[in-house]
C-alpha cells in the first residue's frame, strides 16, 4: 500500500506546485492538496507498535 501512497504524494506536490505558478492560485485548491500531502505523509511514515515495549507495562 505504500507503494500507492509515493505516486499520489508526488503528483499532489506537483499539481500544488502548477496551479501556485499561475496568476491567480486557488486558496481551496492549495488547502486541499496541503491536507492530501500531510495525509499521505502520515500514512508513509505511519511505524507499526513494538512488541517490546508491550511486555514491558505493567
């Protein structure tokens, strides 16, 4: 699933990167694609729990 979550973060960053260029960028748009991009970021550096730290608690 990772593997999605590159290409998506790489088109969203260009796509940000496109309409901020033009003349008169979209405030919607650029919010839009900032949430999508911290999104896909979360996902991508998302770590799984370590089962050490569980035996460890009381």
């Amino acid at each position: 699933m990772k593997k999605l979550y590159w290409p998506i973060l790489f088109v969203v960053m260009i796509w940000a990167l496109m309409d901020q260029a033009s003349e008169n960028p979209n405030k919607i748009l650029q919010i839009v694609v900032v949430v999508i991009f911290f999104y896909a970021m979360m996902k991508l550096m998302a770590k799984t729990p370590n089962n050490k730290n569980k035996e460890n608690e009381f």
